[in-house]
C-alpha cells in the first residue's frame, strides 16, 4: 500500500479501529492493553462518555466563532483551569509546541519591558518541548534539531536537576528573563529530579526577577497524583503550559500565566484562530469534571504504587533492570541496554508501551486502568522485560 502521508513517523504495523476505557481494538478485532494512553493524552481512557456527550452536545450547537467574539465556554475553561492551578489568567492554543511557543513569547516580552534586547531562557540538557522552531531550539536533543539550523536563539543550556549549573548559568549572562523546565522530563527518559529542584529553581526566579516557566504538557493533568505536578512541591510557577491530557485527544493547549507574567502579552501580541474554541474548551471541561468526579487523580498514586509493587516484585532479581522510577503514573523502567525493540514485542503481546532514551521503557497508562488491567499490565511487562534481558 503506497501512503501519501510525509513519513515523518515510523509507524507500528497496527490500525486501532476503535476504544474503551484501557483497552484498544484493531481492525482485527484483536484487543490491546494500552499503557501508554497516545503519549499521555488519553487520561480518562478511550470512549469516555463524558467527553463523548461533551463533544457531541457542543457540535450540535456551534463548533468555532472566532476569538474575535466572547466564547462562554472559553470564559468556564479558563476559571476552571484557574482555580485549580492557583494561576491567573490563560492563553488556549491547539497544541503543546503552541502552548510553549507563547511562553517563550511572554519571557521575551518580559525582558525587553526590563529593557533587555536579548533576552535569553534558560533550557536543560535532555529536554523536550516540541518541533516548531523555536521549541525545538528548546529542547535538549540534537537528533530533533539537526537539519533545522540554524537555531532560534536565545537559549542557554544546563543540565536538568543541577541547581548550581542555573546559578552559574544566572551570574554569567545579563540576559537571562526565564527558567524553562520540565517537573519530570518524559521524553528524555523519565527523569525525575530531586524532590526540593523546583523549590530552588523558584528561590532563584524569585532573588533574580526571572520567570519561573514549567512545561506540564505531559505531567499535567493529573498524571503524577497531583492536577499540575508542582503542586507536589508546594510552590507556584509564574507560566505554566498544558496540552496532551487537557482534552483526553481533542486538541486543546494553555499558558497560564501568574503575577507579574499575567500581564505580559496584551491586546495584538497573540492569538490563534482555532485556540479555544467551544468545541475544544467543551471537552476540556468534561475532563475536568471526570478527574473531580471520579477521583482519579488520587486513584492515580494507589495505582502506580501498585504497578511498581508488582513490576519490582516480578524484576527485582533481574541485575538488567537498572531502577523503576515513576511518579503516579508516569514511569520509567531503566534497562542496562537498548530496548527500542521491546515495543514491538510488546505488541505482538497486545500491550503498547513506550521506550525513551533508548533504555527506558516508558508507561503512562490511562488514569481509569482497573486491578485487572493493572495485574495484565505487570505480568505482560515483567514477562517480556525477563525474555528480552536473558536474550544471548
Ligand atoms: C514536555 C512536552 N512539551 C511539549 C511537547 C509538545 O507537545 P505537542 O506535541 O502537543 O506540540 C511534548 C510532547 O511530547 C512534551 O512531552
């Protein structure tokens, strides 16, 4: 079959037809386990029928004005988002890279109003925060950049969980408005800083009159056991971006932004045609409401415990598995080898899983997995992880 689609992706020989809850169907009939939620955006699983209605209630009444005209639902998303990030006020985009790009707008802004011409955010090695061209000049991966040079500029690079590295990085450039990180870092491995690294980075913001900017695009909403994963820490960001699970798959990104960055971006400075349209923001809201509702988010925690439990139980003796790192449901299992290849054993065993930074596999199931998916889960996983580190 010849594709007319750019082949941008290499894609697993597998067509999903349809979905509910953790499970996937292909166009077999074959049913998957699905740990890994379309790159943490399926939080509430596939098919939820408070989305579903959402959805179709909204298009049965309007799809898209403009932002040229209030949009109520708009208005509800944003005090929604608003009361339970403890931020002030939104930008919606459709994406995370777009959510990004108006963050590092806003820093820039922010900068030259402080009379900066040049004004430079600080980034961390292994970092992702998408493919435009200025997110991927962001992002801490040569792989993503190469061939797109030459680079925004304006980025000054350290490694992640490196508190000193940011103060070095503070005294030598005058420039420097922002910090620009991730709480835990998804496509760079699932790395998991020290538990105070955001507290520090928020001292410093605060001695120096920088922006404090967290990219929760993948640990937002929930996915930690906490809404936004700085709620962890006790602190608040001055930007905070959101995309992925903020529409459980129906395009929709923020900024929110706080304090003096609320500010920033005025009448002219932004926008976007589709961002935050009622159609987006009506999903949106029924994902909110679910989490509360349901009470995912707490659930989150005790399930993740739970995965570890078993995958360390079943793997502890096994010296490949270097360490199983997660928080809530966002993990990482460290092998001491690559294990891209792990994916398709993984399918053919009717499990979708993930692997970043070559060895380790990633999983972000769905916030609503149940005990008997999770005991699938474990079993599947810690199978396939003893096959493929005993291989001669
Ligand atoms: C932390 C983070 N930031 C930004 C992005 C980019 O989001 P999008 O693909 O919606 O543009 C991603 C996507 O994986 C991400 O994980």
């Amino acid at each position: 079959m010849t594709s007319h689609i750019m082949p941008t992706y290499q894609r697993l020989p597998v067509t999903f037809t349809h979905g509910l809850g953790a499970w996937l169907w292909d166009d077999h009939n074959t049913r998957y386990l699905d740990a890994l939620s379309g790159i943490a955006v399926c939080g509430l699983g596939h098919a939820h029928p408070a989305v579903h209605q959402a959805i179709c209630q909204q298009s049965g009444k309007l799809l898209h004005t403009s932002n040229l005209y209030n949009i109520a639902v708009q208005e509800q998303l944003a005090d929604k988002l608003i009361e339970k990030s403890g931020m002030d006020n939104v930008f919606f985009s459709n994406s995370g890279a777009e959510a990004n790009e108006a963050a590092i707008k806003l820093a820039r802004k922010f900068g030259h109003e402080r009379g900066i011409d040049k004004p430079a955010i600080i980034v961390m090695e292994k970092s992702f925060h998408g493919r435009t061209l200025a997110t991927l000049s962001a992002t801490g991966n040569a792989k993503v950049q190469q061939g797109f040079e030459p680079l925004v500029e304006g980025f000054v690079r350290v490694p992640y969980n490196d508190i000193p590295a940011i103060q070095l990085a503070i005294a030598d450039n005058k420039n420097i408005v922002a910090v620009l990180v991730e709480p835990i870092q998804g496509e760079g491995g699932v790395n998991i800083p020290a538990d105070d690294y955001l507290n520090f980075i928020r001292t410093l913001c605060d001695e120096h009159d920088l922006l404090m900017m967290l990219d929760e695009i993948q640990t937002g909403i929930g996915r930690t056991g906490k809404f936004l994963a700085y709620q962890h820490n006790g602190i608040l960001p001055d930007v905070c971006t959101l995309a992925k699970a903020l529409g459980n798959g129906v395009p929709i990104g923020a900024c929110l932004a706080r304090g003096k960055a609320a500010s920033v971006l005025t009448a002219g400075n932004h926008g976007s045609t589709f961002g935050g349209n009622p159609l987006a923001c009506s999903a949106a809201l029924a994902v909110l409401a679910t989490l509360d509702k349901e009470n995912l988010i707490e659930l989150a925690s005790e399930k993740a415990d739970q995965i570890a439990k078993g995958l360390t139980r079943r793997l502890l003796k096994n010296p490949h598995v270097l360490e199983i790192r997660y928080k809530g449901l966002m993990m990482g299992i460290e092998l001491d080898r690559p294990c891209a290849g792990l994916v398709q054993l993984a399918l053919q065993k009717r499990l979708l899983i993930n692997v970043t930074n070559e060895k380790t596999i990633r999983l972000l199931p769905p916030l609503v997995i149940d005990a008997e998916q999770i005991q699938q889960l474990i079993q599947t996983l810690a199978a396939l992880v003893q096959e493929f580190t005993t291989q001669p």
